[in-house]
C-alpha cells in the first residue's frame, strides 16, 4: 500500500479536479457507496467473482478480544464474509434495483471517487499495488444503444483528459475477450506507451449489457408498460495515472510535470552576493510575482507566509496553482536542483544584473531552455501563453516517442523480434485466446488493444495465416 505524501498528493487532487468536471459536463453526479461488500454480492454475477476472487480481501470476524497470551485475536465470526471493496459493480447494482422503477428514472449516471483494495501478489508503486485511489463510473439506461454510447462517450473523455491535462497520447481501442473485463460484454482501453517501451493500460470503460443487471434484477417499466432490464455501464481510472505521467515524462534528473497538472508552476529565485543586492533583487522578485499573479495574489501572500522562508503566491482566486519565492538561505544552484527534481516547469531566476535590465531568466524543465525576458512583458496571460506552449510541446515529443516506437509486422517472427525491442508492435492478428495464451508464455507480451482506428480492408493473421479484418497493438506491459 502507499502513503502518498503532500506534493504526490496534490497530482492526485489536479487529476481528479479536472476529470470531476469532465464527468460533470456530461451529465454524471457524485455519490458514496459501502467498503465493505457482501460476499453474496459477487457470486450473482459469475464471470464476475471468478474475476475477482483471487484478489479479493475477506473480512471474517467483527471484533477483537485479549487471548490467553496477551495478543489481541479475533472474536466474533461474522454470519456472511465481506470482501473489501476491490470495485462496485455489485454494489450499485443492488442499489439500482431498489432505486430504479421506470424509465422516467433512466438514464441514471453516477460517479463515485474512493478506495479500492485488491491483494495482489507483486506490487508496484502507483502502478499496482494493494490499496489504490480512484473514480468509477456505474450508469443504466434504458437501451444498449444507449449504454454503448455512454461506454463510447466516456472512453473518449478518457482520452481527451490524458491528452489534453496530462500531455499523453494513448491509443483508444477494445479489449480482447481473454483481456475484458471480468463480468463485461466489451471492455474499452486507453493504451499509452512509456518511455521504457512497455505498455500501460490508463483507463477502461466497459460496456456490461444486462449481465449486472439481471444478476440484480434491475428493471424498468418501459414506455409501454412492460417490465425490462436495464443495460448497464461502469468506467474507471486511478492513481496509476500518476506512475504513466512520471513514466511519460520525466527524465533521470526528476520530475517534468505538464504545466495544467504542476501544483506549483514555477519558482522564483534571488541569486545576491551581498545584503544590499539581496534586497534589490528580493523587492524586484515580489514585482515580478506581481505581474505574473497579481498584486492582489502577492499581498494575501506576504500576509499569510510573512514569517515562512518560501512564500506561495496563487496564480487564481480557485487557489489550485502557485508560483513560490524561494527565500531560503543558501546557494543559488542547490535552490535550481531542488525544484528540477520536483518537476516545476518554470524557474524565474533574478540576480542583479537583472534588476538593472528590468529583466529575468527564464528556465523551461521540459527542455532545459533558458530564455531572458522582459518584465514590462510579464501578466497572468503572458504566463498562460507560457503554460500552452510547454503543454502542447511536450504532448507533442511524447507522440512523436510513440510513433517511432510503433512498428507493423507481417509475421510471427517478426513480432518476437519486435516485441523485445519494445514498443507497441501492430499486425494483422485473428482473435483466438488459446493463441494468445500460447504468444504471452513464448514472448511474455499480450494483446493491449484491437485499435478503433483500422486500415480497412483484411490480412492474413501473423499467427495462423486466416484472413482477417482487424490489426491489434502487441506490447509487453506493466
């Protein structure tokens, strides 16, 4: 499990305040449901619970009490297991049914941002591990129609979050039956591809028909008075998403966080030799917060960290990102190297020379760039400017990395061979799981994706030679 500390933290709050309003803007509320499941729950739906049984946690007993030896132990058994909640489906579902009586109550659409739990056996921080954070999304509606598009609908919000908010691309594309969703009649995917060439699954959205729905018997008295199942959705991204933000972007000196997702923007920092010069530049530094800020943002600022050696100037009155001045004693390099590794995608860097040119350097960590600039330049809109550049730069060098890392094969070889020089590796594949099976054991990679996109036309599966109409993205994957 993971204890994420504040600056890691704050990831997390800039993820979930973009996509929560995302989710919103489509018509989603937010709602809270039970830790804590009834382990009857899961056996109604059976694809389901075998998908899950091996990772489920058990709570058995309710209480403790002090043994013979002095250790605490279990005391009373409880008259049905739970299992901590390793996701929801079952639980909306019981809810739906008593919630849900006519079509008038359709669609229903909510959101629920939570813990989950899922024993796994070989962990990986952010990416898998026992305990992790997330949203997922349970709806009903009335028809399939209805359900695919909300599975469509959300898989693109998906996709447009990462490219838009965290800066990286993904390939949209469908599960194969051996990859869905324990439960689901098609699961969705965003596919991204990390710097090491291994694949990363970001988020998922299912398509769940009826199966949920009958298992917990949600109807719906139809427009002509007849009694129907409801076709049912559900929809997830996690904390992962900060492990393939770090995998996307960083390099081996720290962070390099997207400007939209950077808690703190930027750093200013003072470089003096002497008390005299340390006051110009301090006095020149709140002027330039100023004009980067506002003056209304700088004063709440002085007033509240007046006795702190870092003071944190908002950049908006929504107080989500700041741009600090970096008062504390000590080397100007050591100050430069503290806010590389954490990632800030500006450092504003004053020192006397450029308070007599009404000027400041500029340092881009996305690039390493410097740039001097001019103060009489500086508002919150040149700052923005700043901000959309960096963002689409680095979206754009991470699409250009997984397209010289996507490669076509036309044989079965050939995808060996490329499949350990990592990256996603595409061809034309015939969907059977005994194959894929066999093709995960000899080369440890697996189908991540049937693309949505595809060439049109057939080919001949890499595998068996069988025409076929689709080509599907092989990677090896976290």
């Amino acid at each position: 499990c993971m204890v994420i500390r504040p600056y890691g933290y704050a990831l997390w709050e800039a993820i979930q305040r973009d996509l929560d309003r995302r989710f919103k803007a489509t018509g989603h509320q937010n709602a809270y449901f039970p830790l804590l499941i009834p382990v009857s729950f899961l056996e109604k739906e059976a694809q389901h619970v075998e998908g899950f049984a091996m990772e489920c946690a058990v709570v058995t007993h309710s209480s403790l009490k002090k043994g013979e030896d002095g250790h605490l132990q279990a005391r009373s058994e409880l008259p049905e297991p739970f299992v901590v909640r390793p996701t929801s489906e079952t639980i909306f579902g019981h809810m739906y049914a008593q919630w849900i009586q006519s079509y008038r109550d359709l669609p229903l659409l909510i959101n629920q941002w939570a813990n989950v739990m899922r024993w796994e056996m070989r962990t990986r921080l952010f990416l898998r591990t026992a305990e992790f954070l997330w949203q997922e999304g349970h709806t009903a509606h009335e028809t399939a129609q209805e359900a695919q598009e909300e599975t469509r609908r959300m898989l693109d919000v998906y996709a447009q979050f990462a490219h838009q908010f965290l800066a990286m691309p993904v390939v949209k594309g469908r599960k194969t039956e051996s990859e869905k969703f324990p439960g689901a009649v098609t699961t969705y995917t965003i596919e991204a591809l990390m710097q090491d060439g291994k694949a990363l699954q970001a988020g998922t959205s299912h398509f769940l028909g009826q199966n949920f729905s009958k298992a917990f018997d949600i109807k719906y008295l139809d427009r002509g008075n007849q009694l129907q199942h409801c076709w049912t959705t559900s929809w997830g991204v996690s904390t992962r998403l900060i492990g393939g933000l770090i995998m996307t972007h960083s390099d081996d000196e720290g962070l390099i966080l997207p400007p939209r997702v950077a808690s703190t923007l930027g750093a200013v920092v003072p470089i003096y030799r002497s008390d005299e010069e340390k006051e110009q530049v301090i006095t020149y530094c709140k002027r330039l917060l100023a004009a980067l800020c506002g003056e209304e943002h700088l004063q709440a600022a002085l007033e509240r960290d007046k006795n702190r050696e870092i003071i944190s100037v908002f950049t908006d009155h929504s107080a989500t990102q700041k741009i600090v001045l970096d008062l504390r004693e000590g080397r100007a390099v050591e100050k430069h190297f503290h806010w590389e590794q954490r990632g800030l995608p500006f450092r504003f860097e004053v020192g006397p020379r450029d308070v007599a040119n009404e000027a400041f350097v500029l340092k881009t960590r996305f690039d390493n760039s410097k740039e001097f600039c001019k103060l009489a330049e500086v508002d919150p809109q040149w700052l923005q400017k700043k901000v959309q550049t960096v963002q689409e730069a680095m979206y754009q060098k991470a699409l250009q990395f997984q397209r010289s890392k996507t490669v076509e094969v036309e044989s079965y070889d050939q995808l060996k061979e490329a499949v350990q020089a990592g990256g996603f590796v595409r061809c034309w594949f015939h969907e059977d799981p005994q194959v894929e099976a066999q093709i995960k054991e000899e080369t440890k990679a697996t189908v991540r994706c049937i693309p949505l996109e595809q060439p049109g036309g057939v080919g001949k599966c890499i595998f068996s030679g069988r025409e076929t109409k689709e080509q599907v993205l092989f990677a090896l994957a976290y």
